[in-house]
C-alpha cells in the first residue's frame, strides 16, 4: 500500500551556468538555521573543489538538507554546464519537484532548455525562481513569458504550465511571490516548496528498494552511494542484494556497513532510514550509478536512463620530453594509468581506455571543459604527462556512412560583431539557422554546427567580439560528416636546439610572430615558443648569444626590447595545439611541443602524409 511522507521533501536546483543556483542553495542553507548565529560562512559553500570556486561553476551535484517548519527537505544542487549534463540526468530520479532557476536579466538560455526538457519529461513539478531582479538593467515580466514560452515549445502539460513564480535575490537573501511587493527573506520560497512540490510516496511495508542516482568516492571508506529509498527501509547490518536494470546477469549479495543521512552539509550517521529519504551508503566496493539495492526476497531493478555517451575524445600519454621528470611527482604509466581508472570512481561520463602502447591511454568525455577539468585536477596532485589535441568521436550509420556529433550553438553578440562570428563559424561547417534581437542591442544568432567546429573557437570568438559575445553550446545528436575543417591558420614557431631562451634570441624570434615564452625558461629543440604571422612552421634558434667582437657602436649598448609573451592558459593551450602537437603538462610548466622532436624525422614524416593525401 502505497503511502505519503509529508515530513520529506525532495527537490533538484536546476538552471543555465552562472544565474545564481549555489548562491540560492548559501540563503536557503543560513535561513533554515543550519549555521550558528557567529559562525562565519564562506560564499558559495556548496562549491566545496578548489577549480568549482576559482570558476565559479559547479561541476559536481552536491546533496544537503534543510529543515523548515519540521519538515526536512533534500537539495540537490547541479551543474549548469552542458559538459556535465549527465550529473544532471541521474539526479532527476531521486527528486520530486525542481526549482528552475533564471536569471531576470539574461532570460532562458539553451542550458536552461536542456535541464528543463529533462524534469518535465520525467513528469517533475517545477517552481521558476526569477533571480537576480536587483541587476539594475533586470527584466522580470519578459523573461516570465519567455519562460512560459519555453514550457510551451517543450509541450508541457496544463499542470506543469500552472507553476508558481516566486522573484529573488540570492545574493541579498530575500523573495516574494509579488514583484510590486520586495521580500524581507526566504520564508515565500520555503512555503512554496512545501505547498507544491508533492511529498515522496512508497510502500512501508514492502521491501528494500533504493536506486543509486550518484556516486561519492573517499579515501577512507571508499565508494559512497548516494540515491532516494522508493520502497520499504534500510538499516545498518541489512542483506540487501544489488541488481541493475540494464545488466539483467547482475545480483550479488552485500551487507549494509554504514547508513547516513544529509542534514546541511554534514552527512550524519543513522541507524535506519524509510521510504522518501535520501541516503548514503559506504561499504559496497563497487557499487555503481543505476545499482537498485533489493531485499533478497524479491530483487527487482529500478529502470533508470542510460548515461549519455561521450563525444570528444583526448590521449593522455607519458611525458616523454628532454625535460620529463623534473617537476612532477607522478611521471610514470603506472600511475597515469592508476589515477585515470580512479577518476571513474566518480566521473561516469568518462570513458578511459588503454591503447597498443602501455604509454598512452584514450580519454573521453562530454566536452573539452569536462577534460580540461580532470587535467587542472592531476596537475594539481603532481601529475606530469602530455596530452593531444581533442578530437571527436564518429560513428557509423546502418549504411556505412560516417557520422559526426552535432551541437546546437546560441551566440550573444553586439550588431557589429555578427558578420565576422557568422563567417567564421560557416569557415567551420556551421549553418545559421535563425536570427533575431536579443536583449540591450545584441543579436542572438542559433547556429547547427559539428562539435569539431568549435574545437579551439573560444579564444578566437573572445578576440572577434572584444570579449563581449556569450556563446552557449549543447550537443545535438549525431549527424552527417560535414567534411574538412582547416583549425589554425597560423604555423609554430619552434625552437631548434635544447638550452636556455635568451633575450638576443627572443628579439630576433619575436620578428616573425608572437612569443610563448620569457628569458631564462628552458627550451628543447621541437617544443614551440610562439605562434608564426604566417601559415608554415618555423625553427628558430632562441638560445642564440650575441658574438662579442672588439668594436662597440654607440647604439648596440642600448637595451633589446621584447613584447610581453603571451601566456597560455590551460583552455588557450589546448585549444591552440594541432593535431601534430602535444601539450606537456606539469604542476608548474604547460609546454606545446611536436609530436615528433626530431626536425628530420618530422619532415620525413610531413611528406609521407602528404604523399599518402595524393595517392
């Protein structure tokens, strides 16, 4: 018999990177009394990893709970980046209601599409959170019907389109159901928490059934899984037997060693927990995401939505370079190999696989910001190794004929922007498919494009626009090759033998582009130092001195002036490299090389390609 916990509540924060969910989560978390009057509070607490707060981004869900008016309910705050919209799919299934976050000036933007096409797939009730309606140039009624508007094209039912709006400021801790009348706090986004978000239903009486919706992974206790308790309870020292919906052969017997609950950012320990809750569970080596934990008496697995396939692939491989080993405390394959397969413990979007070489290892994800994460990550560990230049991963269709994935991209740009954005992005295969005003004199411009169109685009589009564009992409689904896309324009510039850069060689480099690195950084003959004007490689001697002779000009003691190099962050580094080059990565250098040092060898090798093109 199935009943009601109306002392639970169950709900996901869903939105678009950067309208203010984490900062929503910070006021919800302080207003329900979590914190101690003088406890001093960091911003966005829920970003707990280093990169989430130096971005500002989130990049893993993250579960808490609050209790208001005796009722305990279950956030779950999410990512707003396309790249980890498999973070978002699973969580879904352990809530019974979203807030949709939106930003009152910027409106519905595509990832706000994304995350909300899910919910109401899933039949999930949905509370709109206008944030952010003190920006000075906020526009709260359009972007009410804009969203209306989306609910709409999504064919949400009457229901769903009858959800209530509630108008907030996260960062000044107030809301209100009424935008004539301000709110002095949060209790109206509380109150209609509990009046529309409908409690968790389930039968007591049955028994144990919990799917595992995400994955936690610590050093002392191992795997933690994370999902909602649908039917019956469980309790620590309980037989459960594990199941999975789309491995029928799965069923092994495992004890419960550890139950916890989330109460604010803690996870306490219980001994048992019911129906409607959101649990932890530690002590179950390898437990995995869609796992139904069942009593043995009649195991039946949750069906749950496979996780979506990756579509850009990276090598990572063991630094080879003339100055490998020098900087990182990890530098061998071993361990390479161990800490990539020990990313899969919590990333599940991730695919890692071994290649005919034990020195390099495929990597795949759902987008260079998912990879460029992991990288940022190792390096900080003291992780030492090279990676290639991203490429997309094919398939083949039932008639053998190549596909590629596709992205739909939206692009925010100032009127006089929009000409050299549309022809650049036709240069990379992407067609215009409509075009319109957006809001404060911008044009929104919504291009079909292949995902390895806008491979190394960013920079470029950051350049182009005078950092004024916002360009926002999500994938679309596979489609037909397009054909050949030329990345860079511009050739390296390479140095030609091992040493130290020198100014004298740098004065005489920088003639013919733009340099990478200063005076004094070590150099190896094939790694690259700059970026030529033109489109061919060049090698250059930047270690060259001066030769000393006995008669001294009065103009060749004054100083040589070099330009500022141009330092590469690890975005722009990736995004530079071709597919002829590497980035080596260290925890205190990020050096672009060739692939093949050796200039003989590398011509060898450049004419064999091109030889093999004509044939």
């Amino acid at each position: 018999m199935k009943q009601k916990r109306e002392d639970v509540r169950n709900i996901a924060i869903i939105a678009h990177v950067d309208h203010g969910k984490t900062t929503l989560v910070d006021e919800l978390l302080k207003q329900s009394g979590v914190f101690r009057e003088n406890q001093e509070v960091a911003e966005r607490i829920m970003d707990s990893n280093d990169i989430e707060r130096e971005r500002g981004i989130t990049i893993l869900s993250k579960n808490t709970a609050v209790t208001y008016k005796g009722t305990k309910i279950n956030i779950i705050d999410t990512p707003g980046h396309a790249d980890f919209g498999g973070e978002v799919e699973r969580v879904l299934k352990m809530v019974n209601g979203v807030i949709l976050v939106v930003d009152a000036f910027e409106g519905a933007m595509p990832q706000t599409k994304f995350v909300l096409r899910k919910a109401l797939e899933l039949k999930l009730p949905v509370i709109v959170c206008v944030n952010k309606i003190d920006r000075p140039e906020a526009r709260p009624i359009e972007v009410v019907d804009e969203v209306l508007e989306l609910f709409i094209d999504l064919e949400a039912d009457e229901a769903q389109l009858d959800c209530p709006f509630v108008f907030a400021s996260a960062k000044t801790g107030t809301a209100s159901l009424d935008l004539e009348q301000p709110g002095t706090n949060m209790v109206p986004l509380f109150e209609t928490i509990l009046d529309y978000i409908p409690a968790p239903e389930g039968d007591p009486q049955a028994g144990t059934q919990m799917l595992i919706s995400t994955i936690d992974y610590n050093e002392y206790v191992g795997r933690i899984g994370v999902g909602k308790i649908d039917n019956g309870s469980v309790r620590v020292n309980q037989e459960v037997v594990i199941v999975n919906h789309h491995d029928p052969d799965k069923s092994r017997k495992v004890k419960i060693s550890k139950l916890y609950e989330f109460d604010g950012l803690n996870k306490v320990d219980v001994a048992q927990a019911d129906i409607g809750s959101i649990v932890a569970i530690s002590g179950i080596s390898d437990i995995r995401i869609g796992d139904t934990l069942c009593s043995p008496d009649a195991p039946a697995p949750i069906p749950f939505q496979k996780i979506s396939e990756p579509t850009i692939a990276m090598h990572f491989i063991v630094n080879d370079s003339p100055l490998a080993g020098q900087e990182g405390k990890y530098v061998t394959s071993r361990h390479l190999r161990d800490r990539l397969f020990r990313e899969l413990n919590t990333d599940v979007s991730l695919r890692v696989e071994e290649t005919d070489t034990t020195e390099a290892f495929k990597v795949s994800g759902r987008g260079e910001l998912h990879l460029s994460v992991l990288i940022e990550n190792m390096r900080r560990e003291g992780y030492e190794f090279a990676v290639s230049k991203a490429e997309v991963l094919y398939k083949k269709d039932d008639n053998g004929k190549k596909l590629e994935p596709m992205e739909l991209c939206y692009v925010d740009v100032p009127e006089e922007f929009s000409g050299s954005v549309i022809e650049k992005l036709s240069q990379r295969k992407g067609e215009l498919r409509s075009m319109g005003a957006a809001s404060g004199g911008y044009t929104r411009l919504e291009f079909s494009i292949p995902s390895r169109g806008l491979i190394g685009y960013r920079g470029e589009f950051m350049t182009d626009t005078k950092g004024n564009g916002i360009m926002n992409s999500i994938f679309d689904g596979y489609g037909p090759y397009k054909g050949d896309i030329q990345y860079r324009k511009q050739g390296s510039l390479i140095a030609f033998e091992a040493g130290e850069a020198i100014t004298y060689g740098l004065y005489n480099a920088q003639e013919r582009g733009v340099l990478f690195i200063s005076p004094g950084e070590k150099v190896y003959s094939g790694m690259v130092v700059g970026q030529n004007g033109k489109g061919e490689d060049i090698e250059l001697n930047v270690c060259k001195k001066k030769q000393l002779t006995n008669t001294r000009s009065s103009s060749a003691d004054e100083a040589l002036r070099l330009t500022p190099p141009r330092i590469l962050s690890l975005e722009q580094a990736l995004e530079f490299i071709d597919t002829d080059e590497l980035l080596e990565v260290t925890p205190k250098s990020l050096r672009i090389r060739k692939k093949i040092l050796d200039p003989t060898m590398r011509k060898r090798s450049a004419m064999r390609a091109a030889s093999l093109e004509h044939a």
